[in-house]
C-alpha cells in the first residue's frame, strides 16, 4: 500500500473562524503533525477534508 501523501495545495491560509487551511481543510494542528501520523489517521483526516474544504467555500 502506498503511503498517503500530503494534501497541501500550496495555499496556506487559515480561515479565522473554523481554524480551516482554505487549501487543504486541514487544521493547524493536523498540518503539524502530518510527518508524524501513520496512514489510518492520514486516511481519516484525508476522508474529512471534502466536507470541511465545503464548509470554507461556502464561507467565501
């Protein structure tokens, strides 16, 4: 199985009110310790962002 890789779009900016990348979806936190989770919590981060990637758009 291949190692899930990093979901950044190179457009790190962070929405002030859900603490969401507007690139990614990821939070601060998640971003951090991406290097560091293994790819079950990589995938459960990964099956969120669709919605939370959502959630920032309709904001805009």
């Amino acid at each position: 199985m291949e190692t899930i890789l990093s979901p950044c779009q190179k457009i790190c900016a962070v929405d002030g009110q859900t603490g969401l990348c507007v690139g990614c979806g990821r939070t601060l936190r998640e971003i951090a310790a991406w290097s560091r989770l293994d790819d079950s919590e990589r995938r459960a981060v990964m099956t969120e962002l669709p919605a939370r990637l959502a959630k920032t758009q309709a904001r805009s």
